[in-house]
C-alpha cells in the first residue's frame, strides 16, 4: 500500500493529495521562488503527476516563465505547485504546504548560482547550480 500524504493552503480553500514516498525534496534558491514567495528560499518535493490531485478548490495559475506555470490560492495567495514542460510527468509541491512538513526534510540544493551569500541553511546538503533532475 502506497503512502498518502495530504497538504493545502493557509485557508483551507486548496487541498490536495499524493501517494508514494517523500524524496526528492529540495531547497531552490532561484530568484523566481523568492519574488513569489516572498521567502529566501522555497524548499520543494518532486512527485509523479499521475499521484497528484486536488482534492478540493481549483488553483490560480500564474505563468513564471516560458516552462513554468505555479499554482497558488486565489484567497490567501499560497503557492502551492508547480509544472514544467521540461518534465511533464511531475509536479513540484511547497513542503510548507504538507499537512506534515516536518516529515520531509531537504536532501539538496538547487539553484545554488542565485543562493543568498548570507543564507546558511543545510550546509552539509549537496547543492547544484541549476536544477539537474
């Protein structure tokens, strides 16, 4: 039986579900995660889009870039996902945004080029300059 995991927004308007373990999860540093997110860093799981689904609301979607759609509240403006067409077979889900965050600890860092010079968050974790999976 494969695990379930649940998660949502800040009012409750979102929420969603995925089955299967909790890996691939990593801290991006990228400039887009920070200006929509309004954090120094968004930490991310990467999941099988055909685990993935809504369970409740439907998403606003806002185009960040020419590969990347990012679904968020349209009441309390939580980012919750996102898509790329560079791998259409995925989503990427906030951990913040899981019922239970503190199950899902960083394995990596993404992104690194656009990293804060004063962040020290999980320096022992390996990092990469761009996204490479």
């Amino acid at each position: 039986m494969s695990e379930i995991h649940t998660g949502g927004c800040h009012c409750g308007h979102l929420r969603y579900q995925f089955s299967g373990p909790l890996h691939d999860i990593a801290h991006c540093h990228c400039s887009i995660c920070r200006r929509v997110s309004g954090g120094i860093v968004t930490t991310w799981i990467t999941v099988p889009a055909s685990t993935f689904e809504w369970l409740k609301g439907t998403p606003a979607q806002y185009a960040s870039s020419s590969s990347c759609i990012r679904y968020f509240c349209p009441n309390c403006g939580a980012q919750l996902a996102l898509t790329t067409h560079l791998s259409p077979e995925s989503i990427d889900l906030t951990i913040a945004t899981l019922d239970h965050p503190e199950h899902a600890p960083a394995e990596r860092h993404i992104w690194t080029d656009s990293r804060l010079p004063w962040l020290h968050l999980d320096e022992h974790l390996p990092g990469e300059a761009e996204e490479t999976l």
